[in-house]
C-alpha cells in the first residue's frame, strides 16, 4: 500500500496547525487515512489526496484536478480525489484540509 509520505506528513502539519488532537492514522482506500474524531476526513494515497467534503463535492467535481470517488462501480457523495496540480499551493491544500475539517463535524461514523 503505497502513498506519498511527504503528503501524509503534509496533512499531520495542517491538521496539528488546526489544534486537532483526535487523530487516528489507518492504511485504507490504497493510502494512509487520517481519522479526526473517528470519522474518515482526509487521506494521503500514492499521487492524490482524498477528502471527505460534503455536499460540497458536487461543486468540486467541476474543478482541474478534482474527481469523484468510485467504489463497486458507483460514485459515492461526499469524498473527492484531489489531484497534485488541484493542491500546488499551500493556498489551496489548505483549502482542502479547511473544507474536510469542517465536514467532519457533521459526518457520521461508519458502523463498525
């Protein structure tokens, strides 16, 4: 399972300048996920980052660099991959780590 460690290290960055103690890494979706209050929020993978955004993810399929998720061949609401070129500047990775932080106040946990 491979990802981009300099992303994962990234995201550990971002989320420790947003005060998150919560945090919680696990290997899934063919990356490391970062887990904030026990529910999936952003995860690094091998050339892209995926966030979990909302409804807002709708909007963000528009965007360069920006694609929905699939699993068993339908897409589901609320995550977005981000491409690299979608996050060149710190600007925008950090607008993407914004949003998904705060989605996460209103996702719901998965079952376990």
């Amino acid at each position: 399972m491979a990802y981009d460690e300099q992303l994962a290290d990234k995201i550990r960055e971002a989320l420790a300048a947003h005060n998150i103690t919560d945090v919680e890494e696990k290997k899934m979706f063919r990356g490391l996920c970062f887990m904030v209050n026990g529910k999936m929020c952003v995860c690094a993978s091998q050339n892209e980052m995926l966030c979990r955004i909302g409804p807002e993810y709708v909007d963000a399929l528009e965007l360069n660099g920006v694609r929905g998720m699939i699993r068993n061949g339908k897409t589901l609401k609320d995550f977005v991959f981000v491409s690299n070129e979608a996050m060149k500047t710190k600007k925008e990775f950090d607008s993407w780590i914004s949003k998904a932080l705060s989605f996460n106040k209103f996702a719901k946990a998965s079952k376990k």
